[in-house]
C-alpha cells in the first residue's frame, strides 16, 4: 500500500508542476554517506513501509491532535492568522503528512523524490505554503521549528514501528532507517529555506 | 567532572570573545517546546553526563576516526587543503569535540549557552572556521553535512550510555534527551549560517 488513499489534494509527487531540486544525484549520494544511509536502510525502510501502513492516521493525529495542538506557536500554522480552525486546510494537510510517512519508507529516493522534497520544503516557506489549498493561514513555518520538531517525529514513531511484533532487532533497525532518512530530508529542506524564514 | 581536560586549547565557553547569540531566551524556550525538552530531558542529560565522561575520548575517536575519516567529503575538514594531516588542529578539535559531549550533558542552557552554541556554528563557516588553531583548512563545513551527520552521532552515542548499567529505562531517557538537545542545538546552528554555506 503506497498511497493513504487514492487521490490527496495538493499532492503532487512526480508532478510538472512540482519545484526542481538544484541538488544534484550526486549530492544526494554524499549525503547518504554523511548520514550513514546503506541499503540496508532502505530494506528497513520497506520493513517499515508496510508496518506503518494502516497506522499513519494515528501517528498524524497524534503528532497534529496530541502534540502540535498544544503548542501554540506550531498550531497556528494550520489556523487563520486569527487563531479561528481551518478544518478542510489542516485535514488536507493531515493526509499529505500521512502520505509523506509512506513516501519516506517506499519511494526510491531519486530525482523526482529530490524534486519532491525541495517542494515539501516550499510549502513551509512564503514562496508556497497555503498555496496548494488556498489557506489564509501563517506565511511560513519557521525553519528551526521543523529542524526541532524533527526530535518528535522520531521519537514518537518507535512505538508504532513496534507495534506489529517484530523483533526488538528489526524494530531497531527500521528506527534508525527512519532517524536517517528523516535526517537526511531536513538537511534537503534546510538547502530549500530562505535565511530570514530561520 | 565537568572538563575534559582543564585547559583546551580554543574552548572559549562563556569569554568575551565568543559571539553573542541573536537568539532570545524566550526563543529558546519556545524552541524546548517545539522539540519537547523537559526538566525531566535535563535530569537525564545530567545522568547522561556521568555515564559519558570518561568515554568521552572514546566516542570522539570512534566519530572521528573510525567513521569520518573515512568518507573523503567530511575528513577534509580536519586536514590542509592539499589533503595532508594536520594533527595539532585534529587534536585540538577533537579535545573541544568530547567537551561538547560533556557541556551538552551538564551546562545550563542559559544566554552564555546560547551564545557558545552561536560560536561553534560560527566555527564551522567561512565567518570563523580554523581562526582558533590558525589551521590552513577547508574554509567551511557545509551545513547539510553537520544537518545529516548528527542522525550518526545520535545514533553511536547510545551504546555509551548504556555502558554503566543503569536500567533500559534510564539508558532510554537519556537517549531521548541527547537527541532532543542535539536536535534544538542543531536549530540554533542552522539560525548562525549562512545561505551559501549550505
């Protein structure tokens, strides 16, 4: 299962006109080796696709219902600048960060994940978030925000990477595919951000 | 034991010629928010502190040289730029390294906190790279590299902190609490760089 359901709004992987990555194949090699990202990781990481599948409501809700909702200064990225819901903006959005969860362990990571990733990164920035949907929300979420909040999507993933009785071995090695490759997207995403969007 | 040795040479931790931090207190809290650092993450990181000093060579010597010397893109920042060694800067940064691990564990994050954590971002760029030991090497690190390479330092660290037999729990918490502080550390870093120095 690659696909939370079949069509998500705003969601344009492989798209034309998704932003194109200046980072080149590679650098992206590099990287992996900076990160320590074998294709080991990638076997984890299909591992985890399909352990993940059919939890990633869950996981966003928890990240977006349980955690961001109560931190003011993130939730308002998903409200009018008034503070007031924007029910369709964050359930479209919702589906997009349940949708990168899977794209994370299932996608080949090539140019157009490369392309992918620096529009993940534009979404977050003044040149194109709310865009996609059309939200009169906040112009940009702050980049360290993202880099910080990084800490919680890793840590609060593991139990769901342990929750279809894998061995302790396996769950460990899913995690620190996931740990890479996450860490890997926000080194992506950081080369995406404008200096003042800091 | 807060020092690794008593005297390291360049480790300017709260002297007036360390850069002051355009972060504010108040942005540091809001940034302990976003990544979820608690008094509880600080109680483990003290915890974390005892267990790690006294390894503290041993894991800068594992980063070191066991994994980046051998990935050719990150070893040149240690060494002239014709690739040739130059032991007393590898030394000297090796000894502030393993005093990092320690004042990550047992400083308080405080405003001389903060403006450390702008100077060693700042050492890594064009802005003050190599000044300390007046080393003739790469003028920067890229920030992608620092970005990816903290998932291998967050991940290499924990069989250290499970070396002196406290409970799985224990090693757990102060796992989490590495990571989260890297992580917030990591923002501050990202704040201190420059665009083209990614």
């Amino acid at each position: 299962m690659t696909r939370v359901p079949e069509s998500i709004a705003g969601y344009a992987y492989g798209k034309l006109d998704v932003a194109a990555s200046p980072v080149t194949v590679e650098d992206l090699e590099r990287l992996k080796e900076t990160v320590g990202f074998t294709s080991e990781d990638e076997r984890y990481l299909r591992l985890a696709g399909g352990v993940l599948s059919g939890q990633t409501r869950a996981i966003v809700l928890l990240w977006r219902s349980q955690i961001i909702a109560h931190i003011p200064h993130l939730a308002r990225h998903s409200r009018a600048l008034d503070g007031s819901p924007l029910p369709d903006y964050l359930a479209a959005s919702n589906l997009r960060f349940e949708q990168w969860i899977l794209d994370t362990c299932l996608r080949a990571y090539d140019r157009p994940w490369l392309d992918y990733q620096h529009e993940i990164a534009l979404r977050h920035t003044i040149a194109k978030k709310n865009r996609a949907d059309g939200a009169p929300s906040t112009p940009f979420v702050p980049l360290r925000d993202i880099i910080a909040f990084v800490a919680v999507l890793n840590d609060t993933i593991r139990p769901y990477l342990a929750a279809r009785e894998h061995s302790p071995a396996d769950v460990e090695g899913m995690h620190r595919a996931w740990c890479r490759s996450v860490q890997l997207q926000l080194a992506l995403w950081t080369g995406a951000y404008p200096k003042d969007e800091w």
